[in-house]
C-alpha cells in the first residue's frame, strides 16, 4: 500500500513536470532602458512642499553671506557672484529650469540658522559647517559637502611666523556665533598654549580689527582667510599659516522636515560633480547630449530613463544645472580657483579620481 501511495505521487509530480512551461521574462537587451522602467514602477517621488512653494512664488529664496570675495558678494552691478550663490542657481536651473530664479537674503552668522527655521529662506548656502550639533539639534539638514574646509590662521609677514605653535600668548581675532571660537579653545587647550580671544560682530569687524592690528593674527577658515586677504590694503603683506586646525566640511542647509527638498539641494550639488566627472562643460553640454553613447551621461541628461521624476523635476533638471551653472570644476575654477582672486588650490577638494585625488565624490546616478 505504501508502494502505490509513493508511486501515485511520483506519478502526480511528473505529470505537473509535463504541463505547459511558465513564460521566462525577456532578458533585456545591450543598451535597453527596461530596467530603468521597472524600477520606475516600484519607486515613487515623495511631495516636497518647499518645492511646491518655490514653483507658486517663481524663485528660490536663498540665503548668503553679506559679502564674502569668492562666496557670495554683489558686484559693481549688484548682481551676486560666487561659489555658494552658485549653489543656489543650480538649485534654480533644477526646479525652475532657470538658474537666474534666485533672490538673495544676506545674512550674519548668529541668524543664519533661525532665517531658515522661519522659513525666510528655502536654502541656507553661506560657507557653514556640517557638525554634529547643527545636524542633530537644530531641525536642519545638510544634503551635501560642496567644499572641503579647515580653520587656520591669517598672520602679518612681517611676524616671521612658520607654526600656529608659535602663537602663544597671541591675541586672536574670530567671529561670533561660528565653530572658529570652539575650536580655537580646543586646539589651545590640548596643547598648554594661552592666548587672548578678540572677538568681532562679524567678519568685517574681524578683518578691521585685525588690520587695524588691534589683534595679532585672524583665526576662520581658511577659504575666508584666503578671501579676507584679497580685501586687505596690502593683501602680499599677510601669510596664511600652514597649519589647518579642524575639519570644515562646508555645503548648503535645509529644514529637515522636508526630505524630499533636501534630496533636491542635495542631487543639484551631484549633478556639478558628475558633471566634471563625465567631462561635460556649460559650452559643450547640447552637444554632448546629441551626441554621448556613454550610460550614465545619458541617464544624467535625461536621454535614458526619466530620473528627474523622481524629484517631482522635469526630465531635462540635470541638463539645465550644468548648461547654465557648469561643472563642479567650471564653478570652483571661476570663483575659488586659479582663474578668481582667491587662488586656491582643489586639494582636497578635487575629485577621487583625479592624478592628485581629493575627496568630491557623488553617488552613481542608477
């Protein structure tokens, strides 16, 4: 009995061998977008209210530092110039698919945070640090690093200076309301050195107070000591010194109740340096997209796939950002680099894969 049981069900299972066969999904073929539509069937874009308010109003409302040579300043024609301002545009040139969409809120240091926190302003791009404290007490978010940074020292030539270990007893000019005050007490303090702390309103003060040498040395980042110096009367008469005190990861600050928005500000950032990665320019970029065979600068210029609708952004938003903003490399050349004022080095700021590698990276675009 058992036999015939054991054999009726091997019998039962051969049979259900024998019927009709599944249909197998196609593989997709060299160069197919299948894939791209699949997963455009599970994914979904999430409503970001900000960019709701951004489209109605017709601009994106920025804030940036009141004027600071190679970040955010007016020029001669009171059109703002710089690095973080072109953060911003890039932002415009993704939402609006108009880089010049922008309007710009100065803003000090000690109200930098609480204009965002009221929503005066969609995005904060004002060379601020990402720290553990802003981005865990303050409902903010910083989507992406844009420069590399550190605290150093701004020093008279004529002081013979070659250490910051050589400034005990200095009397030191920082800002209000930045990380430049901790660190300095951080720095000091582990290493036994005294000094006197002269404290300025904001940077402007700061650099008066220090030419007017009523401070020995002027203590920030060194991006802003870089762009001080170019406002000094006698700017080849001051030294930056080599030694970099912290780590200041610098980049753009939302509200963190908007996570859709921040993924926004933060892939307008990537799109820069993807840009520069897959060696596209402002000037060449129509060009590229008639004629690119390669996958990910077709998926970026919105040839393959329609990622931009996963941002609640048009198809072409990425395409936009680099046509009229520029690759990362075309925006820090012009306005940080070697072709602006400021003269500074990439350093760390060049990309992961360049012959001196830094650390720009973005995520793939896939």
């Amino acid at each position: 009995m058992i036999w015939r049981l054991a054999a009726s069900a091997i019998l039962t299972l051969a049979l259900a061998g024998c019927g009709p066969a599944q249909p197998e999904a196609p593989s997709p073929q060299a160069g197919s977008t299948s894939h791209l539509s699949t997963a455009a069937l599970r994914l979904k874009a999430t409503p970001s209210p900000t960019l709701a308010a951004v489209k109605k109003r017709g601009y994106v409302a920025c804030g940036v530092h009141p004027g600071l040579p190679g970040f955010a300043y007016p020029d001669v024609r009171r059109v703002w110039r710089g690095f973080d301002v072109d953060v911003c545009r890039a932002v415009a040139a993704a939402t609006l698919g108009d880089a010049g969409k922008v309007r710009f809120l100065p803003v000090g240091a000690r109200d930098r945070f609480s204009a965002l926190q009221r929503g005066q302003i969609d995005v904060l791009s004002r060379n601020t640090s990402w720290s553990f404290t802003r981005d865990t007490g303050l409902g903010l978010d910083f989507p992406a690093v844009t420069y590399f940074d550190g605290q150093g020292f701004l020093a008279p030539r004529a002081l013979g200076l070659s250490s910051a270990a050589e400034l005990s007893g200095a009397r030191i000019c920082v800002q209000a309301g930045t990380a430049s005050e901790g660190n300095l007490a951080d720095w000091f303090g582990t290493r036994g050195l005294r000094y006197k702390r002269v404290v300025a309103a904001s940077e402007a003060d700061a650099r008066r107070l220090y030419e007017s040498e009523a401070c020995d040395v002027f203590a920030a980042d060194v991006s802003a000591l870089a762009a001080t110096r170019t406002l000094l009367s006698r700017p080849n008469e001051h030294v930056i010194l080599p030694d970099v005190i912290s780590r200041e990861p610098l980049g753009p600050v939302v509200r963190q109740n908007d996570p859709a928005w921040t993924d926004i500000v933060r892939w307008s950032v990537y799109v820069m340096v993807l840009g520069e990665e897959l060696g596209l320019r402002s000037k060449t970029v129509g060009q590229a997209r008639d004629t690119t065979t390669d996958p990910e600068t077709r998926r970026l210029l919105g040839l393959d796939g329609d990622y931009g609708a996963l941002l609640g952004l048009p198809r072409d938003w990425a395409f936009q950002v680099v046509r009229q903003v520029g690759a990362y490399d075309e925006v820090f050349g012009r306005n940080v680099g070697p072709g602006s004022a400021l003269k500074l080095d990439r350093g760390l700021n060049a990309l992961w894969s360049a012959p001196k590698p830094g650390l720009m990276y973005a995520p793939p675009l896939r």
